[in-house]
C-alpha cells in the first residue's frame, strides 16, 4: 500500500519471531526482518527504507516493497 502523503509504500506484516514481552523485547521479534533489510537495501531511511515499529516497514522504491512482501510475508 502507497502512503498519500509521504509517497512511501508500506508493509504490515506479522513476526517472524518470538514475542518476548516488554518495551524493548518487542524490537527483537523483528529482528531478522531488519537484519534481512539492511542487507538489502542499507542501514538506514537514508537507502530507502525505515521500520516505523510493530510490524510495519516503509519503502521508498515499489520493487523493495515488493521484494520485502515476498520474502517476510
């Protein structure tokens, strides 16, 4: 889905790994999704993408969206 007004797509997906509870547990459910994209696509908004939180990532490009999408979906 294309965000109107920042122009970024955004992802929603479930975790891929373990819900352990608290603040700052949360992040590390997400963490092999955030690994698989700074390899992908960089560290950093800057190339790209940002993980906005809970499951939801955004993407500059339509093809990493898409790519992000098929892989974590």
């Amino acid at each position: 889905m294309k965000n109107e007004l920042s122009g970024w797509y955004v992802a929603s997906i479930m975790p891929p790994g373990p819900n352990l509870g608290g603040v700052l547990q949360t992040y590390q459910g997400w963490a092999p999704c955030i690994e698989w994209c700074k390899e992908q696509f960089g560290n950093s908004a800057m190339d790209g993408w940002r993980f906005v939180g809970e499951g939801v990532f955004e993407f500059r490009e339509e093809q990493d969206y898409v790519l992000f999408l098929l892989r974590w979906s």
